[in-house]
C-alpha cells in the first residue's frame, strides 16, 4: 500500500513537473538567412583595391549571405542567453589585363557568436525583442591561379545588434529581425521551443 501510494506521488509530481516545463519552454533552437552585407561590402572594397593594384579586372562576384544556427536559453520569461553559429562564402575572379592571367578568389566566414536576447513583449504566439551579440569571425581565404595557390586566415572581432525581432508562433514559430552588424541587416528564420 505505501509503495503504491508512492508511486502515485511521484507520477503526479513527475506530470506536473512536466506540464511546467512544457509551459516555460525555456530552451529554443533555431536557424536563419541574412544577408551579411557588411561581409559582402568588405569583400567587393578588398576586389576593387586588389585590381587597382594589380592592373587585374574583377568578374564573376558571388556572395552567398549567411547561415546561421542557434541556441538560446530563457532565464526568465523576457531573458535569454545563448550563441550562434554562422557560415558565409563570396567568391570572385580576377583577370590581369596584361597577362590574361586569372586568380580565383574564395572566402570563407565561420563565426561564433555569443547572443542575448531580451523580450520587450510577449503575448500569447507574439514576442517582440531585441538582441545583442559579440563574438569572432573565423576568416580563411585563397587565391589560385594556373601556377600557384596562396592561403589566408583570420580572426575578427564580430558583433550584431538587433533592436528588433519579432517572432510569431508556440512551439514552432517564425520571426524576422532587423540591425546591423556582421551578420547584416536583416535575417530571417524559424525556431522550436521546447
């Protein structure tokens, strides 16, 4: 009989400490898009300064934007702490006009970022909030021509601000936020809280 009604305790506490985790959903994970145009203008100003040097002609630009997965933790009901990691890739080629010769350019971001995350409302499936964020970027380019291939790397300070965010949804939901910083201007993603 003891053991029974033991039983029946912890089950009752296990349901509700359940339920309340359930209703908190403290811990959030998420992927985005941005447009890392800070990254993007870094990379055509070093073309454009190369192939004033150079005498070389840029063509085939691309740039990727930035992929980004996350984490966050809610300490309370407006606060939260976490990081994300980000990827972002631009390529271009560069001709020497007096050789003909061409250099294929390719470089690659990895950043990490630690992020907070404050709510400034937050109503049923609406939550409206900022971010801040400081971190590095993990910066590896190359230049190969016919004859050779040179390799660089770099870490760079990094740091993004987002004043607003606005996520839609429960569980799974959707948000878009808007500042400046590496990441860029604006991203766009999806979340699941848990």
């Amino acid at each position: 009989m003891k053991k029974s009604i033991f039983i029946v305790i912890v089950a009752i506490m296990g349901v509700a400490f359940h339920t309340q985790a359930q209703e908190n959903r403290r811990h959030e994970v998420r992927i985005d898009y941005s447009d890392a145009t800070p990254l993007v203008i870094a990379d055509v100003f070093t073309n454009a300064f190369v192939s004033a040097i150079s005498g070389s002609e840029s063509s085939n630009e691309k740039a990727f934007g930035m992929l980004s997965a996350g984490y966050r933790y809610a300490l309370s009901n407006r606060f939260s702490i976490g990081a994300d990691l980000s990827y972002a890739n631009a390529s271009s080629d560069m001709k020497n006009k007096s050789t003909n010769e061409i250099t294929y350019r390719k470089s690659n971001f990895y950043m990490v970022l630690p992020t907070a995350k404050y709510s400034y409302v937050k109503r049923g499936i609406i939550d409206f909030y900022g971010t801040v964020a400081s971190g590095a970027i993990l910066a590896n380019g190359s230049d190969r021509t016919d004859h050779e291939k040179t390799t660089t790397n770099d870490k760079i300070f990094a740091f993004q601000v987002n004043p607003l965010g606005l996520r839609i949804g429960k569980d799974w939901g959707g948000f878009l936020e808007a500042g400046y910083g590496f990441k860029g201007i604006i991203a766009l993603g999806a979340s699941y809280r848990f």
